[in-house]
C-alpha cells in the first residue's frame, strides 16, 4: 500500500515545525543492568591441529566447564580476530614448534633465528631447512574461571599434546591467560562488533534475550515513521496528545500533559479516545468556579491526582469497550455489578463519574469519545497503541500495564517521576541508578514495546588532528571484521553443535573465516616490538595470569 507523503496527515492537525526528532527504542532494565555484566574466563593459544584433542580433555576433565551459557562467544578463533588486550606480546619461542626435531642428528647443520624474524633457519644455506611458515594456531576459551583455579588447569593441560614434547616436535609453550569477556549476549550488530574489539570474538544472533525481538521493533518503527496514506504517524499521535494537553490546560483543569490512544486493525488506524490531565478540576460541582485559581497550585486540596491523563483515557477506553460490547459481554458486566450491590457497595454514579473523571470535559475529547469505532468484546487497551506527550509516572506505568497495551511513544522523559525507562540516570535526591522500566520486566505478566521520540544529538565533530610522523601499529579496528551469525547459528546444513554453552568449536569449520593471505606475519605482536626468546631453555612452558 502506498506510504502518505508531503503535508498529506492522517488527521486534521497542524504540526508545529519543531526540531528535529527520532525514535529511540527504549532499553528494558535487564538490558541495563545485564548488559554490561562480564565474567572471566581461561583462555589458551594451542597448534590448530590439536584443538580437537585439547577439547576433550576439558569436557573429561573440567566438571562444569559448560555450566555458564556462553553461546554467544566463539569457542576457538584466530589471532586476527583476537583484540591486542588478548593477544598481548607474543613470545617467539612458540615459532620453535615449527622445528622438526630430526635436526637434532643432523652434525653440520644449526638451526638459528635472526633478530626480529619468526622463522627459523639453517645456519648454512646449502643444507637447507628452513621452516618458512608460522604455526597455525587458535585461542581457545577453555571455560570460566570459577571452574577451575590456575594450578589445577596447568596440570590438566601441561601433560597433553601439543604442552609436553614427543618424538617428533617440540613441546608448545603453554601460556593462560585470564580474560574478560561479556556475560550476556550482545542485542544488536554493533555491539558484537564492539565488543569483539575490545574482548572476545562475539557472535550477533539477530535476537534481544533482555526485551522484544529487533524484528518487531523494526516493524512497528516503519509503520510509525512511514504511515500508510490515512494512517497516524508518530508526529500526527503525538501532535494529538499535544493538542489534547493545551484544551485541558486552557480550561484550568491540569498540567500540560496528554494521551491518546489508537487502534492498529489490518494496517488501518483510528483514534480511540483522546484525554489531557485534570488532576486539578474539583471533584464537586460547587467548587468548580474556584478551579481556575487552584490550578496553579502544585497540589490543590480539592484536586483529583486519579485523573492524570493517561487514567483518563484508559477510563475512556473502557467505557467505550461497555458501550460497544455484545449481549453476552454486557450481561456479564451487569450480573457483576449486581453482585457489588447485594453485598452492600451501591454505586453512587454521580461520585464515580467525578472521582475517576473518565469521561470527555470538553469538545476535543467528545469528538472521539462519542464514536462507536471500537473493536467489541476486546480486553480493555490489549494491543492498542498510546500517544503521550511525557513519559508517565509510576501509577500510570501500571495502569498501561494492566491495561495491555501494545505499544507506548512519549516525547518527553521525565528523569524523576517516570516509569517506563530503565537507563541509569542522575538526580537530585541521591545517587545514579537504574529506573524502574514499567515496560518491559519479567516478574510482570505483561510486557509491551516502547519509545521515546527523543531530540537527534547533534553532529560529532570529525575534524581530526596532523597525523604523528611516528608509524602506528595496527588497530583493532583494522582487523578482519568478524562475520556476523545468521539466525540458527549459520546457513546452509545444519551441523551438530559440539561446544555445549559455547559458541561454535570446531576447528576444521574453516567457512566461519575468511582466509588469511598473510598467515606468515607476525600478527599477534600488538606493541610493535620485538621480543627475543632463549631457544635453549629446558622447558617452554610459561604461565601468564
């Protein structure tokens, strides 16, 4: 279907040029408080040929190596891929395991290694044997630190191959490391690449495990930003709770605060109920003439702090869903009043309609509220869409939870008294921490999506300095970027997942890298400098924490 375009509004409303504006999915507070959460874990550089060998003697003899879900993390990974905090100064002993150990019957042969290089050599050109290729290796991520203590995982591996010497070749020094990596998986590309930079090769699986699935966020921004021809737009919804917050507002009636809330039945919207705040309109009718004076009172004696603008409008809704209802929906609603009644809670309508304040107050709010546009038989907001021109404070928050509502755009965040946002935030009363993320909590039997329309931050600059005349090495930027996972962990076959909590491990599944042309550099030497390692030393284990 064709998208509005131009001046063409789905409503009658005249939108004020105001400055520029964007969608901003507000985060869930798991995703706050979870998403930065890390953990350490062992990690290890080993011949890739071994890799297979290596990981089974951890799952025999690691109990718990797979007990932390760690599917997010790559199992092995090259050296490229590796940030330098990881791969640090490599130590050149470790391009000795090149060396076939048949040398040692050789007479007129030595095996040397020049200043800077990675190769070793024949002393003597003629008897060639030179090894012109580095060993290929993976780092493996061995399990998390709280598995196993450092000796103990020594022990376990130092008596394996390729960590103790054979026949043929030479023993692998054995460096562990501990390592820093993020506990939980990443919730959008960018911070799998982020955090691959910065600690471990990170798989993006195209998923959100703290809050709705980025499919369905992207969904519901198009149909807001790109509204079909007739439809509501996230300026036009919020343009009517603006407009719905100036009519109460110029009556006395409240603070400058409105909702809206709109239906989504088969890509057509419609306006449901539109409502301002009335928390200062008197409750009697003697004490209406004085209202225009007590509304400039934060707290007037005589106001209703029940009739903020979104219990209005949900009050609205519901009587609405009464009007429209079907006989047996009314019936049922009827036999419940009934039973209130018998058991002695007469309902004074009067007190009802002026303490709740759900129905319209003036022209605005009628225009809505008196069309019969309402899907029948419906549960109260289930699925409907909210409009608002600030984010609601606590009662609110619950009162849209209960409601069942869909989807919730506010313009304005309200840092102190909001309820719907859970991004760590600063105040006046104490110390920074996490808000309360009504929308979106687990221990709620309902959770919706929601938005801020948020002002777009200004440009960064990027102007940038005089290069040094100093050559740098290379960043982690530069590297290889990692190739992001499609959903289900690949295309193509599937294949058994042998790595448990893991990311993938197999060390033969070459297709997950791109070949290296430069597999004989010196990669992983991060500082730029070159480190000299003593070839005679009786053992080439090291142990690094």
């Amino acid at each position: 279907m064709p998208r509005a375009k131009g001046t063409k509004a789905a409503v009658d409303v005249a939108i004020d040029v105001l400055p520029k504006r964007r969608m901003r999915h507000v985060k869930t507070k798991e995703e706050c408080r979870l998403g930065n959460e890390t953990l350490e874990v062992w990690s290890v550089e080993l011949p890739s040929k071994h890799a297979e060998n290596i990981l089974r003697v951890i799952k025999d003899n690691i109990p718990g190596q797979d007990s932390i879900d760690l599917q997010h993390l790559r199992r092995f990974a090259r050296p490229k891929y590796m940030p330098a905090s990881v791969l640090g100064q490599r130590d050149l002993v470790k391009e000795m395991h090149t060396v076939p150990r048949t040398w040692e019957n050789a007479t007129s042969s030595t095996v040397m290694q020049s200043p800077g290089s990675t190769k070793w050599d024949a002393a003597d050109p003629a008897k060639k044997t030179a090894i012109n290729t580095r060993t290929p290796t993976l780092y493996l991520l061995v399990c998390p630190a709280q598995c196993i203590n450092l000796p103990e995982l020594y022990d376990v591996l130092k008596k394996e191959s390729p960590f103790t010497s054979a026949s043929d070749s030479w023993a692998f020094p054995l460096e562990i490391k501990k390592v820093t990596v993020p506990r939980q998986p990443p919730t959008n590309p960018e911070q799998a690449v982020a955090w691959s930079a910065q600690y471990w090769p990170t798989f993006y699986r195209k998923t959100n495990p703290f809050g709705a699935h980025p499919a369905t966020i992207a969904k519901a921004e198009s149909d807001l930003k790109h509204p079909l021809i007739g439809n509501l737009g996230i300026e036009e919804g919020l343009a009517l709770a603006e407009q719905a917050a100036e009519e109460t507002t110029s009556q006395g009636y409240g603070v400058k605060t409105g909702c809206v809330i709109v239906e989504r039945v088969n890509d057509k919207t419609q306006v449901i109920a539109a409502a301002g705040d009335a928390r200062h309109k008197s409750m009697t009718p003697e004490e209406t003439a004085d209202s225009n004076a007590q509304s400039s009172k934060a707290c007037s004696k005589s106001g209703n702090p029940m009739c903020h603008a979104v219990m209005r409008a949900v009050g609205m809704v519901g009587r609405k869903r009464l009007r429209v209802a079907s006989h047996p929906m009314a019936k049922t609603a009827d036999r419940g009043e009934k039973a209130l009644m018998k058991a002695g809670l007469n309902l004074d309508q009067r007190a009802h309609d002026a303490f709740f304040l759900d129905q319209p107050i003036n022209d605005f709010e009628e225009q809505f509220f008196r069309r019969d546009n309402l899907k029948p038989d419906g549960y109260l907001c289930l699925k409907l869409e909210v409009f608002l021109t600030h984010e609601p404070c606590v009662m609110c928050s619950m009162a849209l939870v209960h409601s069942r509502v869909g989807r919730v755009f506010f313009r304005d965040r309200m840092p102190r008294t909001g309820g719907l946002t859970a991004e760590v935030t600063s105040n006046d009363t104490g110390a920074a921490g996490l808000g309360y993320g009504l929308c979106w909590r687990k221990e709620l039997n309902w959770q919706f999506m929601c938005w801020e329309y948020a002002l777009e931050e200004p440009p960064k600059d990027t102007t940038t300095t005089t290069p040094s005349t100093k050559t740098p090495t290379q960043p982690v930027a530069d590297r290889p970027a990692l190739p992001v996972a499609p959903r289900g962990g690949g295309g193509g076959k599937k294949k058994k997942n042998k790595g448990g909590c893991f990311g993938r491990d197999r060390a033969a599944e070459k297709s997950t890298f791109p070949s290296d042309p430069s597999s004989s550099t010196d990669e992983g030497n991060a500082s730029g400098k070159t480190s000299y390692a003593n070839p005679y030393l009786s053992s080439f284990a090291s142990v690094h924490v």
